[in-house]
C-alpha cells in the first residue's frame, strides 16, 4: 500500500508552489496520515518482536537454573541479563 519509495518521495509532504488550494492541502495531510500510520505499525510490530524475545529469555532462567545449568556456567545469568539490558537499549535507540 505505501512501500519505502512512496515514503522517500519528499515532494509529498509539502507545497511546491504559494498558492496552495484546499484539495492539495488535503493531499498533503492525507500522504502524513499514512506516513505515520506506516511507521506506527511498523513500530508497534517491533516492540511486540522484542518484548517475546525478552519474555522468552526471562522465562528461561528458573528452567535453566532449576537444571543447575547456572551452577556449571557461572556468567550465564549474567548473559541473560546483560541480554534482557541490550534489548531494553536497543529498542530506546531504535525508537
């Protein structure tokens, strides 16, 4: 509906001469509203993605040290966590 090309075409997003008439404003408001629309669940698809991620390595830890794999692999939970904290920043970073 509204691919990459559409998005990077600048001219969509402004007037290109003063004299602008209703039907053009209401284009322009109109390629925003889908702009925004794209990016939101484009966004909202990410953030699902790595929250499950998170879950699931959350999850992982009492399995992992109800089988004392902790106990044999001393920086694993800090793996875990460390992994849990990079996810946390790179979803701020990407947003």
């Amino acid at each position: 509906m509204f691919g990459n090309e559409k998005i990077k075409d600048i001219t969509l997003y402004y007037a290109v001469t003063d004299k602008i008439t209703i039907k053009d404003y209401d284009k322009i408001v109109s390629n925003y509203i889908q702009y925004y629309n794209f990016r939101a669940r484009r966004c909202k698809a990410g953030f699902y993605c790595l929250t499950v991620i998170k879950l699931l390595i959350i999850s992982f830890i009492p399995i992992f040290d109800a089988m004392e794999i902790f106990d044999k692999i001393h920086w694993g939970i800090t793996a875990f966590s460390s992994g849990i904290f990079l996810l946390n920043l790179f979803w701020k970073c990407a947003g």
